[in-house]
C-alpha cells in the first residue's frame, strides 16, 4: 500500500499528527485535499464586506537573520547580543555607534531598538541607508514587529523540546518545509496555503471572478494556494501579449488547438492555462499597457531593487483593482511579492548590494516607495504589508555567515497597523539559554498562525469557526489575535 | 510480421577509453556475430522512434530516427552510452583566451556558458550523455545565480563536464566529484569550511543537503519509493544532531592549489578538484547518518570518503535517484513498480555493482511502461521548456548562428533571444531546482493524484513568454529569412515543398515535432489555418513557418506520453 496512513479525527491534536505524519509521503494522497474536514467551515463567504482592503506578504527568502534587523540598543542587551553573536568584527554583531542612526523606542514598554543601520564602505548606493526609511515609517507609527515568532505545533519549552521531539514542527531548518509552512500557515503538511484559504472565503465579493483575489508578483507559491483559489501570476513589467504574427488564421488556429480535445491531462491543464492567460489579458491589457491607462502611477520607486519593482506592479494592480468603474472591481485581494538572498551562511556582514545590509535596504526603501504610491491612490489605510521568512539565523557564526534557526522577528506595515511599538516579548539573545538553543536559536512564543490569523480577520475573515480551519493549530495559543490591527 | 533485420554491433572501445569516469563492469563487447533484435527491442515505426527519441535526447531528429529503426533501442543505447563527452569547460576556456586576445579587457560572461550549452543540447552526438548531465543537475544542482560563482565561468562550466563524464559511471564515483567540486563548495558553502573555534562552528548546509536532495532524502523508503511506515507515521532519514555531526565532516576544503597548511590559499583560477587541509579538518570523533560512528584522527580525505560510502549506501539512494531520473526522462509519476525495477538495477546491474548510472539509465528507457506506446491516461508530463525549444530546432535540422560579427569562432550566440523560459541550465534560482519532484498542479492533476514538477514553473505568465520564444524560433528565425546573428534558423524547406498540400504539410509536422501523436482537433485547425493563408495567398514558406509555430503551441509539443 503506497498511502500513508491516515489517523481518524479524533480529536484536532491526532488530526495534525497525522497530518505532520504525512508530510514525507510521496503519494498523492497526503497532499489531496482533505475535503470532508475543510469543506463545511468554508462553504460560504463570510462577515460584511465594505470598501476595498488588501494584504500583501513579502517573503524574505532564505532565512532572515532577523535580530539583525531589529538589534537591542540599550546597553545592557546589547552587550549580551554583542557576546552572543561572537563580538564586533571577530563574530556577527554590529557596531553600536552605527546603530544610533537608526534607533527606535517601543512605545509599549520604552525599550530602545535599533533597525539595521547599513554598513558603509560598500558600492550599493551612494549612501549605505540601511532601514532609515523604515525607520521613518515605524516613527509615524505606521510598522509593528512581532518579535520571537516562528513555527510551532504548539507553544513548547526547552525542556519538551529536548524531551518530546514529535512535538516539534516537522523539519525544522530545512528551508522548503519550513517556507511551507508559513505558507500553510501550520507546522505540518497541507495542500493549501493560508492565503488562498483567506481568498476562498472572501472573493465572494469581487466582481471579475475571472481574475484570481490571489495575485502574485514573485511567481510560484503555496500560500495563495486554496481550494477554488490559484495564484495569478504576473511580471514586473506588465503584460505581453502572445504574438500570432498578425491576422486571423494563425489566431484562430491557436485559439481551436486551445479548445480541442485532448488524451492526457498534462495536455488539458497546458490548454487551461493558456485560456486563463487570455482571459485575464483581455481584462488587464487595456489598463497596465495603455500609456493613459488606469494602471499608471507616478509615485518613484527605487532603481536596482527588485522589491521595488514588485510592489510597484503591487500598486498599479491595486489601484486598478479597487477602481468601483473598472472591469476587476475586486473588494478583497492577496498579493504576495518575494526578495531572495537571505540564507547568508556567507558574508552575512558583506558590504553593499550582496550583503545582509544591502537587502534590509532594499526592503526598507521599497516599502517606503509602497506607502507613498498607496498614499497616491488613497489607499494606505486599506492596505496592509506584512513579512514572512521561514526562520530566524543561528547567533553564533560559522566563520563569516549564520545558519538556519528558528523563532524571528516579523513586521506589519499600513494605515491600519496599531504601529510605533512591539506585539510580544523581545527573546533574550543568549546562547542556549531558557528559550534558546546551542547556537542561539530561538524558541518562539508566538506561533505564525496568531499573526497569520491576526491578519486574516482584518482583511474581513471574522468567523471564529473559519479561522479554527484554515489555522488548525490556532486554539492551542492564548490569543487569535495579536492586536497590532485598528480594527 | 515482424521484418527480421540483421545488425553488426559496433566496436567501441575507441570510446569507452576515451570517455572518463565509467563504470567497470561496463563493456560493449564486439560482437561479430549477426543477431535479430527482438521485437520489443524495435521501433515498429518512425513514431515509436521518434517517441523514444523524445525521451531519451534533446528531440528526435530524421536522421537519429533512422539510426534507432536500424540498430534497435538497445544498441542505439549501447552507442550513446560509449560516445565521449562534448567539452564545455576547454572550449570555453579556448574562447575566454581568444576573446581577450581581441580585446584585452574582453571576457568570458555567464551567458557564452549558457549558449555553449544550448549548442551542445543541439548539436552534440552525445545526447544521452548531455541528457543525463541535465537531469543530474536538476538533482545535484548549483546555480551561477549565487554571487560566488557567477563570474566563474569556466569553473561552472567544469561542474557540467563533470556530470557528463560521470553520467553512466557509479553513483559512489559521482558523489565524490560533485563534493569535491569548487563550484559546488562556493554553491554549498563547504568551500575553505572551518572546523570549530569559540563560538564558531562549521557550516551545516552541504551537510543538509548532501542528504535531503543529493541522496536520501527526509523520510526511509522502500525500494519503489513507497514510504516506510513506524506506527503508521513515516521515518525521518535523519535529525538536526546528525546535521551538526556531519557538517564537521565537510571542513578543510579549500583550492586545489592551496599550500596544505593555509586554507585560504590557492588561487580561484583554479577549477581541478578542491583540496581538504588537515588542520582545518575536524578530527573529533564523529557520530553520523545511520549511527556510524567516524573514529577520531582520520585524514580529512578518509573522513569524507567514509562519510560518503554511508550515504551512498543507504538503501533510499536507490528509489530517491532512480524516481527523479525517470521524472526528468519519461514520466512525471511512475509506478511504485516501474520505481521498482529501475532501483533493483541501481542495486544490482546484473554484474553484482551498485549505483551503475548507465543501466540504470537503461532500464529506464527500456522498461515496459516506457516503451508503451499506449500508455494509461496520466502516464507522460509536461515537456521542461528548454528541452520543447531544443526539440523545435532538432525537428527542422535548425542551422546555427554564424559567430558574431568581430569575435572569435566560438562566440556562437545559441541563446542570444532565449527569453522567460523560467529554466536556465544551471541557473535555478534555489538548490530545489526549477521545480520539486512531488508539486501537483492544483486541480485535475492533483485531483487524480499525479505529480507534475513542471507545472510549477507553467502559469499565465511564463506560458506565454515561452510561446513567444518559440514565436522568435519558428515565425522569426527560418532559413530564408532575415539574417539573424542571435538565435539557429529552422529550416523549413521540406515543409514549404509540400505547400500545396495542407494535409501533407501538417502530417510532416506531426511526424517531425510530435512523432505522431497529434490530435484530429489539432490536425483539423493546421489544416484549416493551411488552407486559409491559401487563400490570402500567402508565400509557401510563410504557410511553413505558420505550421511550425501553431505546432509549436500545440498541447501535444508541450506534453510527451
């Protein structure tokens, strides 16, 4: 017999075993959907929907090292950070009289802070700005971190992670099991991802069913996967149409071939996908590609930034998506945009364009170019940005770079962010300490469901049972929601 | 009833001599003697010829379907699997030279790696070889994407010979090379690996993925890849603390012309087999996969090669490579039994050796479910666009570019208008490859409970810009027409000769691009397309370069079954 086993539902624990259970399997059927326990919850949009809001997921891919980005800056902490990651110039620490450049206070309980400050000397940009945008942004109150969050089964202490491995997240430190599960949005297999789920249950209310909720920038992913729900996928630059070579035989030949019938299934999905791509093109084309199409912007993005250009095209999509008088009028839309690179077992500390500084930069200054192009349109209160990143870095280094851990830090940014301060406890940066592994790894404390799910109910997803499915693990934390949304 | 053809095997020690890694008991014995090839060991066919190609080379061509009608499957195999290694790292290293000659600040970039590969892919005898290469660096990958090795042209290009000499030899033989390989230690980071000091501790991300991607993977399997099941829940292969063990493992490595005490010496001009400093090395003892225990004080060589010996033999090498070998040649889901029998040849070729790429290869090819030529309705996948772009050429004898203008002989731009084909040979964008082997399309596909890797890389984004590649390769780049530098011509003169005649035109495209398999929906819109630029008068080689094209849009190119 080729199928895992699977465990009846006996209870949710048992479920998700079985499921955590099922994560290696190479048959189809641990990752066929398992409809008889997802359907009924997600049968029927719910809530109100009024206006237009959107959440767009930047992916930081490779592993953030995270307490990097946002570093302890009163003295104490950060001396023991200082230790921890090895010292200044001999480990992975950075110099303290940069941090003062871009130092923050968390107005929830006055700890200082500091965002990743840039490391001069490198040939990025003229100036090495680090997060100052960012930083800009978090003064204004419009940015949340949520510190210490990673995967979890369950919330687990040092002791039961040593003692109780199944308790574990599944392959933990592995980049793709990990990524997916914070596309799954819990720490075990699944088929679909917390943003198509979302998507499933909210584009009800769109108008142009056609055209996906889930829209992505940055290609493949499982996290707009959902049961009706599929990632529509676009470039930087627009559309292109598929070129016939002009006239009517070629098109319609192409156009019959598309509708004929087919022996294979490979065959019947190549030709779904083309038609989709037609369908969609036909909508979009008049819009993005139009000199005086309702998809222009004029808000400036930053040059050699990938981000940059992702959520430029995030903004134009938006702008034209959101219009009450154009063919999309979608009330409720996902994106997700994704910056490579960070999996920095090397060079961690590099100057410019390749290190860790140069990504946080691009980030920072994307981000800003986001808000501004969302002010241009008048929607920075109903769009919200949010980062994930499969695990925080090892504190300890391994020579001139980290290597995989586990509990991070992410942020949320927007006119709806309840922002300016820190939802959680900043972990102490030791190394194996009460909540921390040999190298520094973090045990998180707050599991990415809460902040997924925190996320899903602003964008409209209320329903207490809705969320218990898409997030199956979320009634084992003390809240579902992490409060850093203006509801 | 079956022609009885007679046939004289070639002797090609010549070949085997010249051809690197290989495996021993691997001989192509001259044989004198007259034999029938059996009926299964014959294409009935230029189809089945054609079906067979597409497996197993970059795209059949008339002249290759020829070859397999006369020497019969296997010894078409036995052929390809003696024909020697076109060189890529010489010959780039040659152009490099006569580039800078020209002009002395003049140098090789990725992309002459790039084209030099699509010309191979082309126009190589060895195309089993090269195909082979291509699969295994779809499993064994680095990627020039990586900023250490993105201006080590040669030393990348040196990566792909390696695979393509160790392409029929063992796996024990090729899982040394690749881990000793420069480029694979910048991709991997094991390059110039310290052992631990302080605080410091040897990087874990060979040790990784040496076991999650390059042989075990994460779960205990059986031999037809079926998951082995400990209280109804799957085995985990390995845990962090072997991770950890095993990174101490891979330290020392440095430049194959580092002094033997510093490893940070050596120069990275260097592309020769990367060299292990003892006093860099970790000599502690060492617990690794299985609950081997490496003992202390070994020689870093000793130390790595016992450590590859465990991972080589455990029993997932087996079904993990054979699976994802006939995922790259045949079909995108396999049986458990097809697994089967293909992972008992790696076990055992007949001679009593392990890990024999050749026969495993082999009995890929020749197994009864691939040799099908009515195969069930989820048997096949969708075709890796590179390889439908390397097919279109092969199927109209594409001309190459001529050198561009003022460069040297081997400035041959192959790839010059290769765009949006989300695939690069060696240029994934993450160790995963382009694609995992267990993705499932969302929808039917998964719904029947097929794998499909390919769709991972396909959606309304990419399936167009890979037509319009094909649009600048069919519709702009024929003989006849404008003269183009950056891209090889079809020549689609056999197909205008038969311009008068739609029906014969569009029976020669599916012979040539769809070796037969084309569907009368498809037939019926050709034709009606033919006969409607008929019409308009269009030119006989504008009717060509229609066919091709359309067909080259056509599910049944973008598929194989």
């Amino acid at each position: 017999m080729n199928t895992c086993s699977r465990q009846s539902r006996a209870s949710r624990r048992e479920f998700l075993q079985g499921l955590a259970g099922a994560i290696g399997c190479g048959s189809a059927a641990a990752i066929i959907p398992q409809f008889g326990l997802v359907g009924s919850a997600l049968a029927a949009a719910t809530g109100t929907v009024t206006g237009y809001k959107a959440l767009v997921c930047v992916y930081l891919d490779g592993g953030n090292d995270a307490f990097n980005m946002l570093v302890p800056y009163d003295q104490a902490r950060y001396d023991t950070y200082a230790v921890a990651r090895g010292g200044v110039g001999t480990g992975l620490a950075l110099d303290r009289t940069l941090l003062a450049t871009t130092q923050i206070t968390d107005s929830a309980t006055g700890a200082e802070y500091a965002l990743h400050p840039g490391i001069p000397g490198g040939t990025f940009t003229n100036d090495d700005r680090g997060m100052l945008d960012l930083r800009t942004l978090y003064q204004q109150n419009r940015v949340a971190f949520i510190p210490n969050i990673g995967t979890l089964t369950r919330p687990i202490t040092k002791a039961e992670y040593s003692a109780k491995p199944g308790l574990r997240p599944p392959q933990l430190f592995s980049h793709q099991d990990q990524t997916y599960q914070w596309h799954f949005g819990r720490a075990g297999n699944s088929s679909v991802g917390w943003g198509g789920t979302v998507g499933d249950q909210l584009r009800g209310q769109n108008s142009n069913q056609t055209l996906s909720p889930c829209i992505s920038i940055a290609g493949d992913n499982r996290f707009q996967i959902g049961l009706q729900t599929f990632p529509y996928q676009m470039g930087t630059g627009g559309l292109t149409a598929l070129q016939t070579g002009g006239g009517t035989p070629r098109a319609n030949a192409i156009a019959q071939i598309l509708a004929g019938s087919q022996p294979s299934p490979f065959a019947t999905e190549y030709q779904a996908v083309m038609n989709r791509a037609q369908s969609v093109f036909n909508v979009l084309d008049p819009a993005l590609n139009d000199p005086g199409g309702l998809g222009n912007i004029t808000t400036g993005f930053p040059l050699n930034n990938s981000l940059g250009d992702q959520l430029r095209m995030v903004a134009r999509m938006i702008k034209v998506s959101r219009d009450t008088d154009f063919g999309i009028q979608h009330q409720r839309q996902i994106y997700f945009v994704r910056l490579g690179g960070f999996d920095m077992h090397d060079s961690l500390l590099a100057q410019g364009a390749n290190g860790h500084a140069g990504l946080l930069q691009r980030v920072s200054e994307a981000l800003l170019a986001f808000w501004n192009a969302l002010n241009e349109i008048g929607a920075q209160n109903e769009v919200t940005t949010f980062t994930m990143s499969e695990f925080a870095r090892t504190l300890s280094s391994n020579g001139n770079g980290s290597d995989h851990a586990w509990g991070s830090v992410a942020f949320a940014m927007g006119g709806a962010v309840n922002g300016g301060r820190l939802y959680g406890a900043y972990p102490d940066l030791v190394l194996d300490g009460a909540t921390s592994l040999a190298r520094g790894q973090q045990i998180p404390q707050i599991g990415m469901e809460q902040y997924a799910a925190t996320l899903a109910r602003w964008l409209g997803v209320t329903d207490t049972n809705a969320l218990a499915t898409i997030f199956p693990n979320l009634d084992e934390f003390a809240t579902a929601d992490l409060g850093f949304m203006v509801p | 009833m079956p022609l009885r053809f007679f046939r004289l095997a070639l002797v090609m020690t010549a070949f085997l001599a010249s051809s690197g890694s290989h495996a021993a008991v691997y001989d192509t014995v001259y044989r004198a003697s007259f034999e029938e090839l059996a009926p299964e060991d014959q294409p009935a066919n230029d189809a089945e010829a054609a079906r067979f190609l597409t497996q197993a080379t970059f795209g059949p061509t008339t002249s290759e379907i020829a070859l397999v009608r006369q020497l019969g499957y296997s010894h078409w195999l036995d052929r390809q699997l003696g024909m020697p290694l076109t060189p890529s790292r010489a010959f780039l290293q040659q152009l490099g030279t006569d580039l800078a000659a020209l002009v002395p600040t003049q140098s090789l970039n990725p992309n002459h790696r790039v084209d030099r590969w699509y010309h191979t892919a082309t126009y190589g005898r060895d195309q089993l070889r090269q195909r082979m290469a291509f699969a295994l660096s779809q499993i064994f990958v680095i990627s020039d994407q990586n900023g250490a090795i993105n201006q080590e042209i040669t030393q990348v290009a040196e990566y792909w010979d390696l695979l393509g000499r160790d392409a029929f030899g063992t796996y024990r033989a090729l899982l040394n090379d690749v881990t000793f390989d420069q480029s694979m230690g910048k991709y991997l980071s094991h390059f110039q690996n310290r052992r631990a000091l302080g605080a410091r501790l040897p990087d874990e991300n060979y040790a990784r993925e040496v076991m999650q991607l390059f042989s075990i993977g994460l779960v205990e399997r059986n031999l037809d890849f079926s998951p082995i099941l400990l209280g109804g829940n799957p085995v985990p292969t390995y845990d962090q603390n072997v991770i950890s063990q095993m990174a101490r493992v891979f330290t020392g490595f440095a430049y194959s012309n580092a002094s033997a005490t510093n490893i940070f010496g050596g120069s990275r001009a260097t592309y020769l087999p990367m060299s292990c400093v003892q006093n860099e090395h970790d000599v502690g003892v060492k617990t690794v996969l299985a609950g081997v225990v490496l003992p202390a004080n070994q020689i870093c060589g000793t130390d790595v090669g016992l450590m590859l010996n465990v991972i080589s033999a455990h029993q997932n090498v087996a079904p993990f490579i054979s699976r994802q070998l006939i995922q790259r040649f045949v079909t995108s889901t396999p049986s458990p039994a097809y697994i089967g029998r293909v992972a008992a040849v790696f076990e055992n070729n007949g001679s009593g050796e392990r890990g024999d790429l050749g026969a495993v290869l082999r009995a890929i090819l020749l197994d009864p479910d691939a040799r099908n030529v009515n195969p069930p309705a989820g048997f096949g996948k969708l075709r890796e666009p590179v390889l439908r772009l390397t097919a279109l050429w092969r199927a109209w004898d594409a001309v190459a570019p001529l050198p561009v203008a003022g460069q040297p002989p081997g400035d041959i731009r192959m790839s010059g208008t290769v765009r949006g084909m989300s695939q690069t040979p060696l240029r994934a964008n993450t160790v995963f490859n382009f694609y995992v082997p267990d993705f499932q399309q969302p929808g039917p596909i998964a719904a029947a409970g097929l794998f499909s890797p390919e769709f991972q890389i396909t959606n309304e984004n990419s399936i167009w810009a890979v037509g319009n590649t094909m649009y600048i390769h069919s519709w702009l780049g024929y003989v006849g027409g404008p003269v183009q530098n950056d891209r090889p011509v079809l020549e689609l003169a056999p197909l205008a000769a038969l311009a008068a005649d739609p029906a014969a035109m569009v029976e020669l495209a599916n012979q040539r691009m769809l070796y037969g398999s084309m569907t009368t929906a498809t037939r019926n819109a050709l034709t009606t397309m033919v006969t409607a630029l008929g019409a308009a008068s269009a030119s006989a080689i504008d009717k060509a370069r229609s066919v091709a094209y359309v067909t080259a849009l056509s599910p049944e190119f973008a598929t194989q079954r």
